[in-house]
C-alpha cells in the first residue's frame, strides 16, 4: 500500500515567500483568535525536526487575564534589576507593561535540554527555531499577524523558572498572535540567493 503523501509544491512555495511578521502596531486589538487555531499552531510546532527525537520545544501560552499576568511579571522584574543597575527607562517599563495586552495570545517559547541524549545545544536550539517557523507559517496561513520576539526577558537568566525552564534550558523568546487590524498583507524583500550559494560540482 502507497501511503506517500501528495503535496501540492506551489502552495508550500506561495506559504514560505509570503510568510511575514506582523507587530503590534498592526495588530487588532481586543478580538482574540479561537483557542483551536493556537492549538493548530501548537500541533504543527510539534512536528519540527528533531535529532534523536528530543522533541526540546517547550511552550507556555498567556492569553486573557494571562497576558496581564506575563505584563506585570515582565515590567516588575526589569524595574527591580534597574534598582540594581541603576538604568531605568520608563519607556521600556511601559512597553513590558502594555505590548503583551494587544496581542490575542503570547506563546513563551523554551528549549528544555535532554543531556542524556548528549547533542550539542546548537542542535536542540535549531530544532526550536523550526517549530517556530511551523507556527509563523500556520499563522501566515490563517491571515494572521505575528513575530517572534527576543525582547526581555529573554535573555534574564532569573527568568527561567518563571517559565518551567531549568538552569541548563534556554527561554528563547515570546511568539505573539493576533488578529490583523488590516488586510493588506506586508510585502517581503530579498536579496537573491544567488548571492549566497556557492556551488561545487567537481
């Protein structure tokens, strides 16, 4: 029995080309999308490459009262390391404060390391970034606007267990989610990728 999948190529071309990122500004706010399309972003995440099958994506999803939850531990713990840097900007504070309230969902994105399966962390990071780029390719499908940020806290090691992650596992950014405010759908540019290959036939 031939159970081969038939894959129509021009519609995997057209996704890809014409995946984009869609910010804040452009999304619409207080219209939140139906739980099952996040699962459906969340399904289609789990089906990354992995090596050994380490499966090291991990996701924490904030949505209704929950986003204000992710606001308030976000701005509360920067403004506490600024006491001790002594660096406030209350622009920042305010953008921690507000950016995850305009999404319909932010998915906290997390590489949690198998070290018995003894891969390089290079390996386990990338596999991560392709179960993201599987939710930027659903949501592009669905016509709906999102980007993955690497804002703070990402990069706060203090962070980690707030998010389920141990010392060795990584928080890897935030994907927000929401619906477009427009229809227009954002343009894309390249630079030709016959300026990044090289080809080696002999």
């Amino acid at each position: 029995m031939n159970n081969k999948p038939v894959f129509n190529i021009e519609e995997v071309n057209k996704i890809i080309r014409n995946r984009r990122s869609q910010f804040v500004a452009q999304f619409k706010e207080n219209d939140p999308i139906d739980e099952s399309i996040i699962k459906e972003l969340l399904e289609n995440a789990n089906w990354a490459p992995t090596h050994k099958l380490t499966e090291p994506w991990c996701f924490t999803v904030f949505s209704g009262e929950g986003l204000k939850t992710l606001a308030d531990y976000q701005s509360n713990l920067y403004k506490e390391r600024s006491e001790k840097t002594g660096i406030f900007k209350e622009a920042v504070y305010n953008k921690l404060k507000e950016s995850p309230l305009k999404a319909s969902h932010v998915i906290a994105i997390g590489m949690k390391r198998d070290l018995r399966a003894n891969l390089p962390e290079m390996e386990e990071i990338a596999a991560v970034a392709m179960a993201v780029q599987n939710m930027y390719l659903t949501a592009s499908a669905r016509g709906l606007a999102a980007y993955w940020s690497t804002g703070a806290p990402t990069f706060w090691p203090e962070a980690k267990t707030f998010f389920g992650l141990a010392e060795e596992d990584l928080l890897m950014g935030f994907f927000f989610v929401a619906k477009a405010a427009s229809d227009k759908w954002p343009e894309g540019k390249r630079t030709p990728i016959s300026d990044k290959v090289t080809w080696v036939k002999e």
